[in-house]
C-alpha cells in the first residue's frame, strides 16, 4: 500500500521580514561589526540609500523572556533616504526581528553612495475646510471660502515644512473627494439640477 502524501499546513501570522536578527550579524563579527554598514528588507522599498552604520554594540543581560535573548542594545548613525540623521540612535526594540541584512565590505561604498535629495515639500500655510464645516462657516462668519490654518508634525524626519513670508508653496492642497472609482454612482451636478 502506497503512503498517503504529506500535507503541510501553515498557520498564524505571515511576516514580510527577509534576514536575520541583529544579535545573528553583530555576534559572529570583529569587534561587534563596529563600523560595518547594516540594513533592513524593508528599506528597499525608497530608491535612496537606508541604512545603519554600526558605532557601539552592548549585550543585555541573561532573562527569563525567550524574546529577550534574542535582542541587543546598539548605537548607530542612521541615514534615512540618503538624509544622514543628526544623532546617533539607539536601536534595541526592534533588534530581534529577523529582518537585517550585513552589507559585504567591498559593497559598502557602492551601497551608500550619495544620492540626489528628494525635493522639500513646501506646504501652504492655510487650506479649505471641509465641505461640511465650510458651510458652517460660510455661516457662522459670512466668508465665502473660509480657510483653516494647516498644522502639521513638527518632530522628527520630514520632508515638508510651511510656507514662509515670500515664498510660494510647492504642494496644492485641494479638500475633495477625488476620482470616483466609478463615475455612474456620482451623478454631476447638471443631473442633480435637473
């Protein structure tokens, strides 16, 4: 009698991580890998160079927590879409995800090659309020477009700012619905009229 095949079945959650965990490269390395360049999978999605040039490792101690062991506290300069970071960062939380890659030494200049910056977005300083509360402001103040002034998150890596005093924003902002995936079920307002 012939042996049935085996199936094999995958349960639970699927991950998109390709590599190993930043305990796997820095360990088996010189000197920690100290002034090697290491990456991440998911930073191959931007066109600019991502990646962490390695300055300070530290091993944490023994725990009981199996996730624990698998982490390690390390100091490195990071430069994100081709933008060197001011400081150096410290990465732990998310050192034992399996999802970095150790650039060869002979790579390492080729890899983090200069490129040209990406163009700062210049946001204007107001923009139109909603469809339902621009008619509540219509009115509430008799404006006719009533604005609202744009705030945006000041922290961090970004590539955008405000508008300042003689500049023109390179961004127009327009409040809408934008393209209906299907036009039939937004009839225009000729019909509506009608």
């Amino acid at each position: 009698m012939e042996a049935a095949p085996k199936i094999i079945k995958y349960f639970g959650r699927t991950t998109d991580f390709r590599g190993k965990t930043l305990w796997e490269l820095v360990g088996s390395l010189k000197n920690f890998g100290v002034g090697r360049v290491v990456t991440r999978s998911m930073f191959e999605r931007y066109p600019e160079p991502c990646f962490y040039r390695i300055l300070k490792v530290e091993a944490l101690p023994k725990s009981e927590d199996p996730l624990q062991d698998r982490k390690v506290k390390v100091w490195v300069e990071k430069t994100h879409r081709g933008k060197v970071m001011a400081k150096p960062i410290e990465i732990m939380g998310t050192s034992y995800k399996a999802d970095y890659k150790l650039i060869p030494k002979h790579e390492e200049a080729e890899y983090c090659r200069k490129s040209s910056p990406r163009q700062e977005k210049i946001l204007p300083r107001f923009i139109d309020a909603p469809p339902l509360l621009r008619e509540y402001l219509k009115e509430e103040t008799g404006q006719e477009n009533p604005q609202i002034p744009l705030i945006i998150n000041k922290y961090g890596y970004k590539n955008y700012r405000l508008v300042e005093e003689g500049e023109t924003p390179n961004v127009e902002l327009k409040m809408g619905l934008g393209t209906p995936v299907n036009p039939r079920l937004y009839p225009s307002r000729d019909v509506e009229s009608k």
